[in-house]
C-alpha cells in the first residue's frame, strides 16, 4: 500500500466510495444532456477523508467523453495571483485541445484573449504565449477587459467541445484547503468573473470552513453568518459531503493494512477502537501510521503479535497528541493519567485531569477523548498500567516530530519531597502523616532485605522517585529477574492527598488468585489504616486525610507493605492458597 497516496484505480476502492463516483459521474451526464451548464459542485471533507481519491474515481467514470482538466492548488499556493494561474491552466488545455482538432483559428482567438487578462499573471502567460510564438510586444499596451476574455473563452470552449466530440470540460480544483483562506476566495471569485461559461463543470474539493474563513478576510463575512452562506450557495450550486466511514469499512480496511502482521480479529477490534475513540479513522492517518510503523519495525523487527500491537498504541498515541506523548515518554511514574481509569470518585479524577491540562497543555477535548478510550478499552488500560509503552520510546523518538529531542523531567528526590511536603501542605496533621509515611517506606526499604535473607537471598529493596509535577515515591523489590514496584505513594499539592496504586495482574496468573490477593491486602487495610472509600476497588488503596490517627497507624501500614514486598518477589506476585486459606 503506497503511504498517503490517493487511489488512482477502482480495484484499489477499499470503502466502496466508487458507488458515490458513479453517482456524482451521473449527476455530470445529466446536467449536459439537460444543457444546464455552467454548474459547480463542491466535494466538502475533512483531511484525510478521501477527497482526491474520489475526484479521481470520478474521472474514471467520466472516461473519454469528457475534456478534463486538473488544477492542484496548493502547488500554486504562493503564487501572487493564484487565480490568474488558474485561468492561465485552463486556457493551456484548452487551447491544446484545439491544437489537437487542428482548429487554428480557436487557438489564435484564445491566445489573442489571454493578452486581455495578462495582468492576472504576467509571468506565466508571457512563458504559455512565447512557447507558442507569438509575439507579446504588444501584451502590456492591451487594456485589461474581462468581459472580452470570457467572451472569447465562452466561443472556444463551445468549439472546441464540438470539433473534439467532448461533452464538457471538467476541471477538478483539488487540495484548496491546503492554501491560505485568502487564495482559496481568489480562486473561486476567477471560477466565477471568468471561466463561468457553458460547457463548464467544476470539481472543488475543500473544507468549507476554510472557504468561511477567506470570507471574512477578503470580504469581512462573519463565519457561518448569513452573507457567508449564501456566498457559498452561490459558489456551490451542489454540495456533496465525504462520507464518514463505517465502523466495519475502517476494521477492513485495517485487516488490508496490517494484513503481514497476522493480526487476530480481537487485536484488530482493538486497533479499531483506538483510533476510532481517538477520532483518527481516515485513511490518510491510517496510512501515516502504517507508513511509520513499517519504517520502525524494518529497524527493528517485533516478533510478537502482541508485542506489535503495544508498539502501535504507542505510535497511534504520539500521532494523537505530541503532548500527551511526551508526558508519558518523561514521567517515571504517570500518576495523573493512571488516575483517570481507576474507579474512584469523580471529584478525584477532576483533579488529577486539571493537572494534566496544565501539565501537557493539550486541548480539553483530546485529553478526554484519550481518558474516555482508557477507561473503556481493556486493552488500552492495562497497557498503561503496566507501561507497556516503555520500551519503545527509544524507537519512537526516530519519528517525534517535536524537532528536539525529548528529555525526561529531573527526578525528585528526597531533599525536594520533603521541601514539597513542608511546603506545600498547609495542615499540619496531614503534613506530620506524610513525613511518617515518607520515613517509614525509607525505613522499610533498609530493612526488608535482612528480614527475608533466608527465603530470598538475592533481595533487595529500594525507594525511587517518580519525575511528574506533584512529588511520587515508589517502593520497589528486586532480585534475579529485576526490580518490581510494590507501591506508589504520590503526595498531591496543597491538601497533601495520595493514593497507592496496586500492581497489575502479571500474564501468567490465574485471575481468581490475583483478585483474591488484592481482596485479602484490601481487608488489611481498611479499615485498619484508612477509612473504607465509598467507591468498591482495590486498585486505590488510600488517602492521607483518610488516614486513621491511632498511634499505630503507620505500623500497622508498614506490616501490610511487607508482606506486599515478599509477595511482589514471587514470579506469579500472588499470595499462595494456604495462606489465603488462612
């Protein structure tokens, strides 16, 4: 599959939009037979949604019939007078048409009409004038006269048609919406003071709302205001809307996509509900990622499908949203988005989400649109929980168009949590609570390894400090097959908030046993160290002004994370059926 290339053939129509094609082909045939020409059609969508690929399969059902002429704005986009090269385009092929029907005196008409507009853009018709030898000594003296023109190019186009056997020229005005607002006006006011003549057709494929906003700079029309609508009727005599793309024709057309990868149908559901959450399901996008994805597994190849599938998420993500990309690519632990798919109150999730806003400085609606496809794809939570993304960072980073490199945020470290602790939270319990908590994962860390030397002697413990805008402390276990986080305690500004996120449920255990593990810790600590959360989970395990204030408190905190440490050194991280039965 060519990367964002338009199709050109109708066997390569992967969303059946040939059926619209015929139609709009039809509607052509019938305007001609009914001599209701000139007429303007407006082929209106986003970017990406297959504008050209359809104009083009219009062509095809156009066939031979027709004198078709294709102008692509956006090659023209700087130049001073854009509609003047678009006037000049057409006048070339029509006069070549006549050329070819050896009808000399229609090529001398219009080459003598074109000395009446040559102010519309001296360069060009000069260069189409003396390549066909004639003189332009005699060009600057002409008046400029548009009515003479459009009378002589009204005459030629009729002749031409006629001694051509041509039942109208079609000219297909694509990409308008890739030049400025201003240039788009410029090209639609020459359609109409100057080419507007029986025997014409025009293509405009564009977004409306750019055409709006060339009105308000060229004319002063407010957008979607009255005087902006009828301009556009007046210009758009039919309008036709891309389509949007079914559910099922985006899934087909990812299988086509990722047809090498081998995909599975539930892996593919997946993919398909990413982008389709995330608003990115046309097929340019498809065809960017594609063409990325290629790029990165030709440097270095992913055996496993699954493996594939995370890779994805990752470029998907980054072609989202650069920002939230770079969030997750420079946080050691992304506590604020972690925050968004756990089943907590309302209220909490506003906050962390308000932290995010101003830490990526994405727009609100992306970031929800991202925490809507967390929440509700399984997939797409537990890659995040389990970070899933993390080793592809270094491969994506060849594709971050940010055009600097991306550096991790400083950590935080002991020194600055406590001066954010001492600080930033202005009671003075809660501020006593998060020292006590603070101190005793420190201790814990020290002390974990001699206490369990007989069963794992290759144990170590450690606390890590996470990278993101409010402080988080991670306590982790290692040993043989690496270091494992047992908790995360993340201090929130001001009220000095935190909650513990639990690990994930490892590939290779049994669900029933992991939810019996998460149950039993659950009971331990509620209500023994916080008070029992309104909401039924066991992913947040506590809030500091939660927080019990019986003396043993913190103690009673610290047996339970021992255990929580000795449990995350097994491979399965699950307590064994006879300590849960007892």
């Amino acid at each position: 599959m060519r990367v964002d290339r338009p199709i050109e053939k109708r066997e390569e129509d992967l969303f059946g939009r040939n059926y619209y094609a015929k139609a709009l082909a039809q509607c052509v045939e019938d305007f001609v037979t009914r001599h209701e020409t000139p007429i303007t059609l407006g082929v209106q969508g986003d970017w990406g949604s297959g504008k050209t690929s359809l104009l083009n399969l219009i062509k095809l059902e156009l066939g031979e019939s027709y004198l078709l002429v294709d102008f692509n704005s956006w090659v023209f986009a700087n130049e001073l007078n854009i509609g003047g090269e678009l006037i000049f385009r057409v006048a070339d092929k029509i006069i070549k048409s006549a050329e070819r029907a050896k009808k000399d005196s229609i090529v001398a008409q219009l080459q003598e009409s074109l000395k009446y507009v040559i102010q519309l853009g001296e360069s060009v018709a000069m260069g189409l004038l003396r390549s066909r030898g004639v003189d332009v000594s005699e060009c600057r003296k002409k008046n400029f006269d548009a009515i003479q023109f459009k009378e002589y190019f009204c005459n030629a186009v009729e002749e031409v048609l006629t001694a051509s056997d041509k039942k109208a020229v079609v000219i297909f005005i694509d990409d308008l919406d890739l030049v400025p607002p201003g240039k788009a006006i410029e090209i639609t006011e020459s359609i109409k003071n100057f080419l507007d003549v029986p025997g014409c057709i025009f293509f405009i494929s564009c977004d409306y709302a750019l055409i709006q906003k060339g009105l308000k700079v060229k004319l002063g029309f407010e957008e979607n205001s009255r005087e902006a609508q009828q301009y556009l009727d007046k210009i758009f005599q039919i309008p036709f809307r891309m389509p949007l793309y079914t559910e099922g024709e985006i899934k087909h057309y990812l299988y086509h996509c990722f047809a090498e990868e081998k995909f599975d149908e539930t892996q593919i559901d997946n993919l398909n509900s990413i982008v389709a959450t995330l608003e990115m399901d046309n097929p340019r996008t498809l065809k960017r990622i594609l063409g990325i994805y290629k790029l990165l597994t030709q440097i270095q190849s992913q055996s496993d499908a699954d493996e594939k599938l995370n890779l994805l998420a990752l470029i998907i993500l980054q072609q989202y949203s650069l920002p939230i990309y770079h969030y997750l690519a420079t946080a050691e632990e992304p506590v604020e988005l972690l925050a968004q798919v756990q089943e907590t109150q309302e209220r909490d999730r506003g906050r962390y989400f308000h932290t995010l806003l101003s830490e990526t400085q994405e727009s609100e609606d992306k970031l929800r649109h991202l925490v809507e496809l967390l929440q509700e794809n399984a997939f797409m939570k537990e890659w995040l929980q389990r970070r899933e993304y993390e080793k592809y960072f270094y491969l994506t980073a060849l594709t971050d168009t940010a055009g600097k490199q991306v550096k991790r945020r400083s950590k935080w470290n002991k020194s600055k949590v406590l001066d954010f602790i001492n600080t930033q939270i202005q009671a003075e319990t809660m501020r006593e609570a998060a020292n006590g908590v603070l101190q005793m994962l420190l201790d814990l860390a020290k002390t974990f390894p001699a206490a369990v030397a007989t069963q794992y002697p290759k144990a170590r413990a450690f606390v890590d400090y996470g990278r993101g805008l409010a402080p988080s402390v991670l306590l982790k276990v290692s040993n043989r097959r690496g270091s494992r986080t047992v908790v995360v305690f993340s201090i929130w500004r001001n009220d000095g908030e935190f909650w513990f996120f639990l690990w994930g449920k490892p590939e290779n255990t049994s669900q029933a046993q992991w939810d019996a593990t998460m149950n039993y810790f659950r009971r331990k600590i509620f209500p023994g160290v916080f008070t029992p959360p309104q909401n039924e989970t066991w992913c947040v395990l506590g809030k500091l002004h939660d927080m019990q204030t019986k003396e043993d408190t913190v103690e009673l905190l610290r047996r339970s994370l021992h255990k929580m440490m000795e449990v995350r050194l097994r491979p399965e991280s699950v307590l064994y059926e006879e300590e849960l039965k007892e």
